[in-house]
C-alpha cells in the first residue's frame, strides 16, 4: 500500500509542476557595490602604510607687511577670465594665448578666445620631428617657453576655443598626465630600439593625442565662411607671430645682443632672446604695463616669498634686502639652480604702493586658485618680478628704442 500511496503522491507534484505557468524572469543594471570590501581595502592600507609626517615648509610672515587687498586697486589691460590648466604642465601655452588674447582686443578691441589644446597638439608633434632628427638627444617634457607659442602660431596658425577644447564629454579639468606618461615611454622605446622611422613615429604620437586630446580641426568657420587656421589667426584674429620679441637679463651673455635662453624647456634651443641688464629689463615691463601692453613672462614660483591663500608674491629682506637685488643676486641665484623656470603667467596690470610697484597676475595655476577672493590671480612685488622673473613676451612697438640699440649693434 505505501508503494501505491508514495507513487500517486509522486504524480500528484508532477502534475501540480506541469501546471505552474511559465516564470519569465527580467534583469537590469546595477551599480555593483561590496561595501566591506572597501572596509577590507581601506582597513589593510591603513595598516600597511606608513604615518605621513606633514609637509612644513619655511615661508614668509605677511603680519605687518602692506600688500594689495584687492584687485581694484590695479590698472589693468583688458584679459579673458582666468582659467585652469587643470593637472597639465602647459601653464606656457596657457599664459601666452592669454596674452595674445588681450593683444587682440588692444588692436582690434575684439574678445576672443584661442584653443590651448591646439598649440600644445602641435608642440608635441614639432617636440617627436625633433626628438628622431636628434636620435632621442631633444628633452622631452610639457613643458616650454613663451616664444614656443608665437612659433606653433607661424607654423600652424590658431583656432577658437570652442572649435577644439582638447576636453572629453563633461571633463572637468584638463589632464595630461596619461598623455605624457604615454608619450614619453613610447619615444623612450623608440629610442632604446634604434627605430628611427620619422612618419611612424610621428603618427604613434598623433594617436596617443588623438585618444586624450581629439584631433584639432584643419578649418574653421566663422560668420559662415570657412577658414584655415592661418587664415583665422591673420583675417580674423589680425595677428602677426613675427611682432612679438622675448627679452631676458642674464650676465652669462653680452648685454644688447641676442643669445640663448639655457633652460630645458627650451627644447629648441631658441637664441631669439634680447638680452638686456636688469634695469632696462625692469623698466621695459613697468613702461609696457602702463602704457596698455600687458606681458606674458615667466620664471621662478617655487619661492617662500609666495603665499597663494594671500595671493602674493614677495622676496623676505631674510632672503635678500631690496637694495641688494642686482644682477649678479640674478644671475648668482640662476647659474647656482635656486633660481629655475617653473612657470608662465600674464602680467596684466600695475599699482604703486608704500613698498615699490606691485604687479597683477593671471595664473592658470593650481596655486591661484587658493585665494578665494581673487582665484586664478596673484599680486607680484616688483622685487619678485626682478630677482625671481626670467624672461618675457612683448609687442615690438612697446620696445622700438631697446630694439634700435640691437639694430645698431
């Protein structure tokens, strides 16, 4: 009897399943989370790692010290807003277009503003032609000078912003880091294999920027009609890369001659330079400024002097007393490597204080962005700018006398 019973309770599920109507089951996507990994993670790096000590660093003490409060009390050229270079060490291409964006309204009292991504595309292509020209002996780093700017524009022209942002879909900040990172190991193997192909070379590289940066446009329109980027720089924008001239003060060269700026980022080997002393080189930028011309310039901003929650920039009298600020503190503090080329930036406007001339500064630098009620600019004491200062961009016409001492020499 308990065969029969177990076999007929045995059909009986087999017909109640036979029954059952069929499942249609769905899916869908889900953030994956496993919150106590991440404990697990955090919990071994915290122990794993070894307790940071603080970063200290001996800065100046601005109690007591009269410096500009707000950039109100500047005369100022006209600018485009201040901007971020993002994680990029491109501050050169940053500053310099800048510049030229504010020689554009002075001339023709246009607002326009240029694609950094499109100078700094052209740059690494010019930097790859030279690295295989020179069997790898070219130095290979973001970063470079003013004058570099002025060179891709001959050479490539420029093109408006929106036209080529070097950005991705809803990134926030420029970042070159992969870029480079990428760049440079690639030219490295070139280098360790001897495979000197110029054009395979240089279209690895345009991949490498294709992929971070886009590929920049070979035209433009505007108003309708389409431009190539040398036509955009001279029918639009009405530049000429040929009227700016770069200046430096350094005694390891003959005054009124021009001569080599000796830095790395100076790949090429530029001896466009006008060298002039030191007051004259001083008394070019304060001129220039008050005279309607602003100034793109670079050097040293890795000074105690700096404090960018102020957004001021001062040489301590512990460093060096004001009156002892000459060019051979200069051009001591350059050969020694205490004085290096750190950074470009825009020198935009001037006021005359108690303490000498103070200098407004656009900076695209991370550090400028500290100063929460001027972010992106920075106050420069003309001490700063005269010791610490290496080299700067100007319109020809703010130099016609300087230039003539060149001519006749």
């Amino acid at each position: 009897m308990k065969k029969v019973y177990l076999i007929a309770g045995a059909m009986l599920a087999s017909a109640v399943l036979l029954a059952q109507p069929e499942r249609k089951d769905k899916g869908g996507l889900k953030t994956y989370s496993n919150p106590f990994f991440g404990q697990i993670k955090k919990q071994l790096g915290e122990f794993n790692s070894k307790p940071k000590e603080e970063e200290k660093r001996f800065v100046m003490d601005y109690t007591g010290v009269e410096v500009p409060k707000s950039m109100n009390e500047f005369k100022t050229v006209y600018s485009t807003p201040a901007i971020s270079q993002g994680t990029t060490n491109t501050c050169w291409c940053f500053s310099t277009l800048s510049y030229i964006e504010s020689e554009v309204n002075r001339m023709s009292k246009q607002e326009l503003r240029f694609s950094q991504s499109y100078i700094v595309y052209w740059e690494y292509v010019e930097k790859t032609k030279e690295f295989v020209r020179t069997r790898g002996n070219t130095f290979i780093g973001e970063g470079s000078e003013s004058n570099a700017v002025t060179r891709m524009m001959k050479m490539y022209g420029i093109v408006p912003y929106d036209s080529y942002t070097g950005l991705k879909p809803n990134q926030p900040f420029y970042d070159h880091v992969s870029l480079f990172d990428e760049v440079k190991k690639y030219l490295d193997n070139v280098k360790a294999s001897g495979n000197w192909n110029e054009e395979q070379t240089i279209s690895t590289v345009k991949s490498i920027l294709k992929f971070h940066m886009g590929e920049p446009p070979a035209t433009v329109t505007v108003n309708g009609k389409t431009l190539t980027p040398k036509q955009y720089m001279t029918d639009i924008a009405k530049i000429n890369p040929d009227d700016y001239v770069d200046f430096m003060s350094l005694m390891e060269a003959p005054y009124y001659t021009k001569a080599e700026y000796k830095v790395p980022d100076n790949w090429w080997h530029s001896a466009d330079y006008h060298n002039v002393p030191l007051d004259v080189w001083m008394n070019i930028i304060k001129t220039s400024v008050k005279n309607g011309y602003s100034v793109a310039i670079g050097g040293d901003v890795s000074e105690g002097g700096i404090n960018s929650e102020l957004g001021v920039a001062m040489i301590p009298s512990y460093d060096i007393p004001s009156k002892n600020i000459d060019e051979n503190a200069r051009q001591f503090r350059f050969s020694n490597g205490t004085t290096t080329d750190d950074h470009g930036v825009h020198l935009i406007g001037w006021c005359e204080k108690a303490n000498g001339m103070w200098f407004l500064i656009k900076d695209s630098g991370s550090g400028s962005r500290n100063n929460p009620q001027n972010p992106g600019y920075y106050y420069y004491h003309e001490d700063y700018v005269k010791l610490k200062m290496m080299s700067f961009t100007v319109h020809k016409d703010a130099v016609k006398e300087v230039l003539a001492k060149f001519t006749a020499k």
